[in-house]
C-alpha cells in the first residue's frame, strides 16, 4: 500500500494569548500561551490533497493576527500555486480554516453537511457563535456547492486511498479530523478537534465549544484513529515546530515520519 506525504504548513500566529484562550476552567488562565495557524498539505506523487486555506492579509487585520505568509507563497515551495489544487479538504467553515477559499478557483472541497447546515442555519443568529465564522467565507462554501465543486462527506468517508475524513464535531457543529496513511503509520490532522496536545492529552476543553460531549468524545476518536498518540498532530500548537523535522522551508514541518524530538 502506497503512502502519502504530509506537511504542516505554518501562516499566522499570535504571541499574546493567554492559556485562558486556550483551555476552560484552568487554574493558570494569566500564563503566556501563544497560537500558532497552520494548514496542511498531503503529497503522493503527483497527487496533491490541501487541507484547508487559512485566511488572507485583509482577515488577519480584521482580527488581530500576525500573517507570516500568504497561502499562494505559502505553496510555493512545493511548486505549487493554489490553481493547481483540485482537492480541497475543509475541516470546517471557521475563518481561520476557510478564509482562503477564494483563492483555490479550481478546487473540488470536502466538507461535513452538518458544518454547511450549523454555518448557514439558525445558530448564527446568536453573536457568540457566529464569532468564529466570517460572512464571506461561508457565503464562498455556497457557491462551490451551486458550482458543483463541492462534495459532501457525510460522517467518514474515503477521499482517496489512505485518505479519510472523520467527523467529530464539539468545536464546531461538523468539525472533521483527517486520518492519512503515512510511512510512520495512521496519522492524524486533528485540526480543532484539538487545538493543542494538552486539550487532548489532559482532556482540558477549548473554550470555543459548540458541544461539550462531542468535543470530550472527539479526543478519544483521536487516539482511535491514530497508529500511535505521537501521530495525533493538533491544529495550532506551537510544539508541532518542535516534535517534526523543518523541511522545505522555515515554516514547513515534515509530519509523515514520525516525531524528530
């Protein structure tokens, strides 16, 4: 069975958060904790799966964040530029996530319908939990799916060999984790399912939570998924810069074979 490659790819970050922005009912909520922005890109070779887009310069200033790079530069070192990908997968319609589907005009995404439903439905009348989405992004989600470039994943799914997706839900209504095949094992891509090693690891609940139960269970689901505990890649923590190789560029890590520290 063939493997793939996969690569985190770092975009944005912010150095001023604290760990009460990242972890409910902790007894340390004032301690420093930054936040790191990633997409990921999976290789197999000449077959190229983008999970998810980030956002753009206009949404980081919107919103307070440090971009690095753009998402078009962000490819480059791959040769790639956002026309040449065709398979989009979209863990869920956060702007952080999906902030960038404008710049794949080519693209077929991969999205949970239970995501498009929560993102267009009734829930965004409350301001608490519209907070994480952006009008427009969500707005682009609905014309991929008028376009025919848009398929729905319906719980697990297969988007290639040794590539499926997984919902899980809890941060967002259907929030999906990636698992991929690689030369290490089952890896990961948990995106928010966790958002760092110790919300999953202590079972410390991120604060932005549509449903508790899930988000809970989803942590489990991750170590089910995995090969091992060491494959589970969480979505914006800073340790991932430290537990995998750098390559190709100061900010791509090398997921696929394993831990290097």
């Amino acid at each position: 069975m063939s493997t793939w490659e996969a690569f985190a790819i770092r975009y944005a970050d912010q150095q001023d958060r604290t760990r009460a922005r990242a972890f409910l009912m902790d007894d340390n909520h004032n301690a420093p904790y930054p936040i790191d922005f990633y997409i990921w890109l999976l290789r197999r070779g000449d077959e190229v799966i983008l999970v998810d887009t980030g956002f753009d310069g206009p949404e980081a200033k919107r919103r307070g964040f440090a971009l690095r790079q753009d998402i078009g530069q962000a490819l480059q070192p791959f040769g790639l530029t956002p026309e040449d990908i065709t398979q989009l997968i979209v863990t869920h319609l956060h702007f952080d996530h999906a902030g960038g589907l404008h710049l794949f005009p080519n693209a077929t995404i991969y999205l949970q319908p239970s995501e498009m439903a929560y993102a267009t439905g009734p829930c965004m009348c409350h301001d608490a939990l519209r907070a994480p989405f952006t009008g427009a992004h969500v707005c682009e989600a609905v014309s991929k799916l008028y376009a025919g470039k848009l398929i729905f994943t319906e719980g697990e799914a297969q988007i290639a060999d040794g590539v499926t997706v997984h919902e899980i839900g809890g941060h967002s209504r259907g929030l999906q984790a990636v698992r991929v095949r690689t030369e290490a094992g089952w890896l990961v891509l948990a995106s928010d399912a966790s958002h760092f090693y110790e919300n999953f690891e202590a079972r410390r609940p991120f604060p932005i939570v549509v449903d508790m139960e899930d988000m809970l269970t989803g942590f489990e689901t991750l170590y089910r998924l995995a090969s091992t505990p060491d494959l589970i890649v969480p979505g914006h923590d800073p340790l991932v810069r430290t537990y995998f190789p750098n390559d190709l560029g100061d900010e791509i890590w090398r997921l696929d074979r394993g831990r290097s520290g």
